[in-house]
C-alpha cells in the first residue's frame, strides 16, 4: 500500500478515536447540533475504520506466514506457500476496497431517492418482472434500515406493476442504489407460458436523488 494511503487511513483512525471520545462526553451529548455532527461523521467513517482494521489483521497474518517459509519441515513451508498467497490475495482487494471507501464523494450520496420501475419489452412477464424488481429493492431497503413509501403504481394484468414510483428515505441511499438505474432484464419461463419458452422481458429502473431543501 502506498505511503500517502496509508497516512490518510491513520489520520483518519486518530479521528475515529477522537470522535469516540467525544461522542461520550456529557457536554457533546447536551448540545444536539454538536452531537449530531459528530454522529454523522463517524458514521462516514466507521465502515472505512472497518475495512482498515481488516487490512491490518490480514497484514498480520501475512507477516506471521512468511516467517514459517524458513521452518525446517517442507510441509510447513507447502501450508504456509499457501496462506502467504491467500494473504496476499485478499490484501490487495482491501486495498482496493479503502481507495474506493476514501474517493472523493458525490455530495448528493446521502439524499432520500425516488426510485421508478418501468415494465418494457415483454408484455405480462415484464410486468410481473418489475414487480419482483421492486420487492427486491424493498427487502434491500428493509435490512438497510430505510422506509419505503409507494407514490404511485399502475398494477400489471397477471400481476408486478406496469410502472410503480416509490420514495426510499434513509442514509445514504443514493450512494447505494445510483448504479442500478437503466434497463434491467430477464430470459425466464414465465409464469403465463403454457407451452415451456424462455422469454426475455425488460424494465427500466431510474434512481433520482431527492432535490435539497436548503
């Protein structure tokens, strides 16, 4: 890992602590504004702490595996060939993940989003396949904590929805569902097939970030 990562993943674990610190001090927890503020960033910074702790533990073991390639026994240098490979496998995706986690942010990642799923090619079943979409979303917004709130809906024949717009309130929901818009699709068997053929049907699905009251 590069040194300049490296020195922003401490300076930003100095912060952590400090932010543990003062998220439990009596005055910090009598001033709301103050309280609040500090919640919110560690809560961005948190998961990026996480990660790195991860990459550390990992390190770690690589280093502790290294050192056994000297041992004198041949089939503990075979086992630990193998997990100084796997060691370093998974830390260069950490890596990878913390230089994604420590990217500039779109300052419109934590906005509430209007999430609209359109039925395309493929009559019924694509219908019935933006209903299942939606119902996807909705149990993903469910163990993500954030509330669901339909708008408007226009129901399928055989069921799904031919359209259904709905509004995802939570934290930083358009950080984690902004790459899902576009056309989605399918080859199943559907449901109204008698006779056993794959179709393939369509929908699009558009994630738009709730305009900023200030």
């Amino acid at each position: 890992m590069k040194a300049s990562l490296l020195n922003k993943l401490d300076i930003l674990q100095d912060r952590f602590e400090e932010l543990t610190a003062l998220l439990g001090d009596a005055e910090v927890i009598s001033d709301q504004n103050r309280f609040r503020a500090y919640s919110r960033e560690y809560a961005e910074i948190d998961p990026v702490i996480a990660t790195y702790r991860e990459f550390l533990k990992m390190q770690s073991d690589l280093e502790g595996a290294q050192a056994l390639l000297k041992d004198n026994d041949p089939d503990v240098r075979e086992m630990a060939e193998e997990e100084v490979a796997e060691a370093r496998g998974k830390l260069e995706e950490i890596e990878t993940r913390l230089q994604r986690m420590l990217l500039p942010k779109d300052p419109k990642d934590g906005r509430n989003v209007f999430l609209e799923i359109r039925a395309g090619t493929g009559g019924d079943e694509a219908a019935i396949f933006s209903g299942d979409l939606f119902r996807m979303y909705s149990r993903y917004a469910e163990r993500q904590g954030w509330r669901v709130e339909i708008l408007s809906e226009s129901p399928g024949e055989h069921g799904g929805y031919k359209e259904v717009i709905s509004r995802v309130e939570g934290d930083n929901v358009f950080a984690k569902l902004k790459f899902e818009s576009g056309a989605h699709r399918v080859q199943r068997v559907p449901e109204t097939e008698s006779q056993g053929r794959i179709h393939t049907s369509a929908c699009t699905v558009a994630v738009l970030p709730e305009p900023d009251e200030q």
